[in-house]
C-alpha cells in the first residue's frame, strides 16, 4: 500500500521567518509536547534549535530554558 503525505510528518528547515520544506508531509510534532501541528496552523519555531511548537506558551517556556 502507498503511503500519501498526509500520513507522514514533513521535514523543515526553520529560518528567523519563514521555513522551507525538506521533505513533504502534512504536518510536525511540537518539539515539547509531541502534539501534531497541521503545517496550516504552523505557527512558532525555532531557527536557532530547528523546533516547532504548538503554542506560543510553549516556545517562550523553551526559549527561556524553561521547558
């Protein structure tokens, strides 16, 4: 059975404002919590770590090295 990008994660590569794919896919997992993150709804990462997140509490907790 062929797989279609919708059952497999993307591969991305961060930059300061945008991200770029690397390999195709529907979505990322946050890099704290595991949830899925539809790339529609991609809204903050990390260039520096090369992280998504699924929220902005989220990336500011791990920005500040608190989570």
């Amino acid at each position: 059975m062929l797989m279609s990008s919708s059952d497999k994660a993307a591969k991305l590569f961060y930059a300061a404002s945008s991200f770029r794919v690397l390999r195709p896919g529907q979505h990322v997992f946050c890099a704290v919590s595991g949830e899925v993150i539809p790339l529609e709804d991609l809204r903050y990462w990390s260039a520096e770590h090369q992280e998504a997140y699924a929220t902005c509490e989220i990336a500011t907790r791990r920005l500040l090295g608190q989570a």
